[in-house]
C-alpha cells in the first residue's frame, strides 16, 4: 500500500481517504495539499518516501500542479498535472483541452520516491506568487511544514 502524507495519516477520516472517491464535503478531509484562489494551502508539505501525494482544487478557480523540472532532484520523476514528461510541453499545452488544467473539485496525485525538494507551481497564476513545495525526508514530522 502506498502511505498517504503524514499530515493526513492521523484522525479518522485517514481511512476512508484510502478510497479516493471525490465528492461533496467529505472530499474536504482527503487531500494533503488544497488550493485557494492564488495558493497552495500548506505551500510547504513534508512526506517520507514512497508517500502519494494528493492536490485537491477547494477553489472555484483552474489551477495546475506543474513542477520546476530544473529544481527537482535530478533522478526523480517528473510531474503535472495533465501527465506531461516536460515543463515545457505543461506550459505550451496550458489552455488546450489537454492541458492538465485542474477545475473546482479536480485531483491529482504524485508518489514521491526520491529524498529532496520538489518545487512547483501554478501555470496560470504563477506570477501572482501560486508556488508550493514538497518535500520529501526521512523525518517529515521534524522538517518545517510551513502551513
Ligand atoms: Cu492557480
């Protein structure tokens, strides 16, 4: 099984989250990483490795979980929303109907197998500061969460 972030592996709705059925508000609980209108909500989340990472868009507006694919570490995947290999082909593809664009209510997940730091960011909204970073460690509880 692949663990969920630790920031969600406490409370009862740990569970259920193993399901991964959107939905209503009982979505609300089984996410690690919400969005506002121009944020991340934490910007910062740490998970040991092997962690899946769940993004969830609690906003009304079309977001994108796009990584910085020159600051991730070297031998990890990379990643967006959309399912796109490159950063470039994220930011040439924003708009189209393929375009990884996350609607209110949309997920998407990443398992982060390599240590590091894992800088991302918002295609539409990244001038307006929408960036975020995972970081993956050994001791996710005594790195800085920065929520
Ligand atoms: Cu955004």
């Amino acid at each position: 099984m692949e663990r969920r972030a630790f920031l969600r592996a406490v409370g009862p709705a740990a569970a259920a989250g193993l399901a991964g059925c959107i939905g209503g508000g009982t979505a609300e609980g089984d996410y690690d990483v919400g969005m506002s209108a121009k944020a991340f909500r934490p910007v910062r989340i740490a998970v040991e490795p092997g962690t899946t990472v769940r993004w969830l868009n609690t906003s009304k507006q079309g977001h994108s979980v796009t990584a910085y694919e020159e600051q991730i570490p070297d031998e990890a995947d990379y990643f967006a929303s959309g399912g796109f290999d490159t950063e470039q082909a994220a930011r040439d593809n924003w708009g189209s109907s393929s375009g990884g664009t996350m609607f209110e209510g949309d997920d998407f997940t990443h398992t982060f197998e390599v240590l590091g730091e894992y800088p991302y960011f918002c295609i539409p909204h990244e001038r307006a500061g929408m960036v975020g970073t995972v970081v993956v460690t050994e001791n996710p509880e005594t790195a800085t969460s920065g929520e």
